[in-house]
C-alpha cells in the first residue's frame, strides 16, 4: 500500500503516534521505535523545559513556539487509508542545540520500504546548520537500518554507545514496602503537587544550582497535561524538611504490559542514601498492580544494575557529516 509524507498536526496526530509506538512495540516485542513515554515526554516537556531555559520569567510563546518548531521537523508517513505507516523524529527543539541533527525512525513492519524515504528526510532537513552534523542510534543486528546507513556514508561510533536496561517484575521479587532513613518520607505528586519543589529537586538531581537552569512550572504543567502522564506514578521522597530531594517518574503502557523510568534523580546532598532505589521499588509496585510485567530504563548505570535490572538493548551511534 503507497504511504505518502504529510505535515504533522498536533492537534490530529499526537494521540494517533502515541496509539501507534505503542502497537508497534507490541509487534516487535522490544523498543525498535521510542515507546510512548519518550513521544510523550519529548513533546510534554523536553520542548517546553528547552524553551525557557534560563528565561526570567518563563514565557508560554516561547513553548508555543518550541511546539511549532517540533511540529515542522517531524516526518509522518500516511497511507491511503489514513493509516500510520512510519515517522521521522528529533528530541530538541533547538537547530543550534548541540545535539541537533540526531534523528530517530519510527517504522511501521509493513513499511519497511519507507526506511530510504525517511532517511532521505532526515539528511535534507534535521542536520545541524553549522556542523552539519547527523546522527542515529541503531541495533548492530537492525539489518535492514545499518546496511542502508553505511551505502550512505555513516560511519559507525562503537565508543558511543546507548544500552537500556530492563527488570522482570514476573520473576524479581520486590520489597513489600519502603526503608526510608528516619524523617523522610514517600508520596507521590497526587499526595503534594507542589510544582515548585518538583522543578527544583529536577534541576539539582540532574547537577544545576542555579534555578534559571530548572524547568519552569509552565513545563511541568504541559507534562502533567500528557496522556500517560498519572501523579500517583510520579514519586517524590521528602527529606524532614519537607523538600523534595529523590524523584522518580513511571509510564505504563497498559496493552504492552510494559512500564518505563523517565527520568530518576536525586538532590546532590542526599544521594548514597538508598532514597532512588525506594522511589524507584515504590513506582515498580504500583505499575505492577496494573498489569505491568516488564520497567525499562534507558540506561546501562552500574546503579541500576545493582538493584535488579539486567542490561536488555545495545546500540550503536552512526555518524554523517552532510555536504
């Protein structure tokens, strides 16, 4: 069936790539394309959180504007039916951001043919305007993607590598309930939504003192306006103060009986407290009550490893400088 490229609507598309990633996933039993949390947050708050980085006071035509911008680089192939068939992807809405030009290619099983088409669209419009830099992570066994890849010149990055982890909520038993240092306490954002606490335990978990360099409370509200977005996965850990110092956000994924971690972080003050592993343990309960059998993260830490994931997907970075 012929798929043609058309431009991609917000409004009319969102939901029906989210549907989309989701069945996809289910069909190839592993992350060949994003799962619907990085669409989600990608759109929900990475364009958002960009947007007003280091603006005082944050502005909503800033993130009007980041949306736009995402809208105009992604790809969507649709078939004559109105089916999805494949996208093109990016994760900032930024030309001038330093990882601008990486590029993902969300494929449809009987669509392969497409994968030509949407790295055509990659390489005459997401490469870097000044390096001209374009990069893509691929499985060394995605045959079909890494064969076409190096015909076009990419040049495999093997010292640059993106591994996720995973952890078998069927077989791993999980501890009952939390052991929390005295004084500190668990709750979720349905318990305390407090925007503000939220947005500065983000910035210092991720090594940013200056608040200018947090997310806005504009971004965090574009995040909880997200469809998987739920704020009794959402865990925070309280410090006696009552700060929030430890983070943990979870997706579900209901029909893939899949859960993700995105993202995890803790103040720097109280890491090597145990604190991320309870939020953690405490998020992989509740999506367990819902059916989930598997939680994803993307990331091949040490730190995860020593809690119970087993390292489950391996990529490799390809490069091509554009002429």
């Amino acid at each position: 069936m012929i798929a043609n490229l058309i431009p991609f609507n917000y409004e009319r598309d969102f939901i029906r790539v989210r549907d989309f990633l989701s069945r996809t996933y289910g069909h190839y039993g592993h992350s060949m394309n994003w799962r619907i949390e990085r669409w989600e947050y990608t759109f929900g708050f990475v364009a958002p959180f960009l947007a007003n980085w280091r603006v005082d006071p944050p502005q909503q035509e800033l993130i009007d504007r980041a949306m736009k911008f995402m809208a105009e680089h992604t790809g969507l192939w649709e078939t004559e039916l109105g089916e999805i068939a494949g996208l093109v992807t990016i994760e900032h809405a930024d030309r001038f951001h330093r990882d601008f030009g990486e590029f993902f290619i969300q494929r449809h099983p009987d669509h392969m043919d497409l994968i030509p088409e949407m790295l055509d669209y990659a390489e005459q419009h997401l490469a870097h305007p000044e390096s001209g830099q374009l990069f893509i992570y691929a499985n060394p066994d995605d045959d079909a993607l890494v064969q076409l890849l190096m015909r076009r010149d990419y040049s495999a990055n093997p010292e640059r590598s993106a591994n996720e982890s995973q952890f078998d909520l069927t077989s791993q038993p999980l501890p009952s309930a939390p052991t929390l240092p005295e004084g500190f306490q668990l709750k979720s954002m349905t318990d305390e939504n407090d925007l503000a606490k939220r947005c500065e335990v983000f910035g210092r978990g991720f090594n940013h003192p200056d608040p200018l360099e947090w997310p806005s409370i504009l971004s965090y509200k574009h995040l909880q306006q997200m469809p998987d977005y739920h704020p009794e996965q959402d865990i925070v850990i309280t410090a006696p103060n009552g700060q929030f110092v430890t983070f943990s956000l979870i997706w579900d994924d209901a029909p893939n009986k899949l859960a993700t971690l995105e993202p995890v972080g803790t103040h720097p003050n109280y890491r090597r407290k145990g604190l991320a592993r309870e939020a953690i343990y405490e998020g992989m309960r509740r999506v367990k009550k819902l059916g989930a059998e598997k939680v994803i993260v993307g990331s091949d830490q040490q730190f995860y490893q020593a809690i119970g994931f087993e390292i489950c997907e391996h990529r490799i970075r390809f490069n091509k400088t554009s002429v």
